[in-house]
C-alpha cells in the first residue's frame, strides 16, 4: 500500500539540505518535510547531552507532524542520539549519517586520509567505534573544524575568509598531501571546493549518497514507498524563521539538487 506521507530530514542548521539534495534526486517523488534548529546552530560546539536532548524533542515534533520515517542529516545528532531515537520509536525508521571512512578506506589502502568534523562529532562513541573498525585499513588524521560549521550557518560559502579559516585550522595537516577528505559534517560539502584547494586533493568523500541509498532501502523494506508519479514536495520549517534563513535554505537546496558543492 502506497504511503504519501513525508520524510523528514532534521538537522542542526542547513547543513543537512546536503543530503536532503541527495535524497530528492534518489527519490524525486517523495515529499520531505526539512527541519533545521538554526536557532541552535552549531550542534558541534554544545554538550552530548545537550546534543541529545534537542535532537529527541525535534524527532518527536516531526513525527507528530505525520513523518513516515526520519532522517537525521547530522553527524553530530546520529553520533548522540541515534541509538536513544531508534529504542523509543522502533516501530519508525529513523536513519542516520555517518562520515564515509569505509569508502574512502577502500578506495585509498593504506594511504592518509583527512576527517574533518566537528569536535562533538570526533569525540562521540559511534564515530570511535566506526574508526576502530577501520583501523589499520589507512592513516586517519583526525582534524577538528569548530567554526566552520557556523560559517556555512551564516552562508560564507567560498571567499578569502572561508579559506583563511581551513588555511589556519588544518595547517597541522598540510605538511604531507592527504590521499583523500572525509567531510564528516552535513555543512561541509557546500564549501567542497575550498577545501579540494586548500588540501590538494579533489578526493573528497561524505555520507549524503549513502544515506539516500539507505532511506530508499528502509522504506522500500517498510512498504512505505509513495506511489506517486509526479515530483515529489519539500517543505522547509525552522527554528529561524526570518527571510534571509529562509533563502539560504532554497539557495542551498539548488546547489545540492544540481549535485554542486559551494553553492
């Protein structure tokens, strides 16, 4: 039975319209239903329980709103609160992101690979338990970028500033060139093209593609797909609700859907 019902996609900000890019090319006649907590905006810089806490009142906002599955399009947000959504609500599938360690582990044996993330997100227990079952397939060199999560927040996109700010924060990893990029934050590949020129490498890997792949999957295995055959909706609701936020997000959402980096 055919179920017109929205997904939603939740993040801490924008960044998660990355993935809500990738969901909408995978499944273009789903409807979305995109909450970003700018409001609140870095989750990277606040406390796990924090973290958490937020992260469970949104979800249960979004399933009230008549969700058919959600999709946390947050590193931060999957590493803290994911187990804790999946037990309370098991009847609904709540998928996650990741950053892509195993694809780019694969492609680059051996070699040095770069994971940008936001602090919360490198210190969590998921991502230890996901490098731990990578270790030894490559050298992880694990960098944290506090701010640049806000910058993209903010939409400083590309430019001198967002190029200083990598300069700065990864020139502990600048000395040898990386194999490859790990952007383990959803806000990260709208600045992908700063980072290729401030790394060198155009080897830059996310969990967008993959987390699309996954919800079709669930919701495939759920019978939960729609069976419309026109375009799909996406509605946007935010914890900011000025007009400059607002298109921000429409600004974003293009770039995404168009498969750009910086927007």
């Amino acid at each position: 039975m055919a179920d017109d019902r929205p997904v939603a996609v939740f993040d801490s900000g924008v960044g998660g319209i990355s993935v809500l890019g990738e969901l909408v090319r995978r499944m273009p006649t789903e409807s979305f239903l995109y909450f970003g907590d700018s409001a609140n905006s870095p989750y990277g810089s606040r406390s796990e329980a924090q973290v958490r806490a937020w992260t469970f009142m949104h979800t249960a906002r979004l399933l009230d709103a008549d969700a058919k599955a959600v999709v946390i399009a947050c590193n931060t947000a999957t590493g803290a609160a994911i187990g804790m959504l999946r037990r309370h609500w098991p009847e609904v599938p709540i998928i996650g992101i990741e950053p892509a360690i195993k694809p780019a582990a694969a492609a680059h044996p051996g070699g040095r690979i770069l994971v940008m993330a936001t602090p919360v997100t490198l210190a969590s227990r998921k991502f230890r338990e996901l490098l731990a079952r990578h270790a030894g397939e490559a050298e992880f060199l694990e960098a944290p970028c506090p701010r640049l999560a806000a910058m993209v927040e903010s939409g400083i996109l590309d430019g001198a500033e967002t190029e200083a700010y990598l300069r700065q924060t990864l020139r502990p990893f600048l000395g040898a060139p990386a194999d490859a990029v790990v952007l383990g934050c959803t806000h990260y590949p709208f600045v992908r093209r700063t980072v290729a020129r401030v790394t060198g490498t155009e080897e830059i890997y996310d969990g967008g593609a993959g987390t699309a792949r996954e919800t079709a999957r669930r919701l495939a295995e759920a019978g939960l797909q729609t069976d419309a055959a026109s375009p799909g909706t996406v509605t946007f609701l935010s914890s900011d609700p000025s007009e400059e936020h607002r298109l921000l997000c429409e600004r974003l959402l293009a770039a995404a859907r168009a498969g750009a980096s910086d927007a």
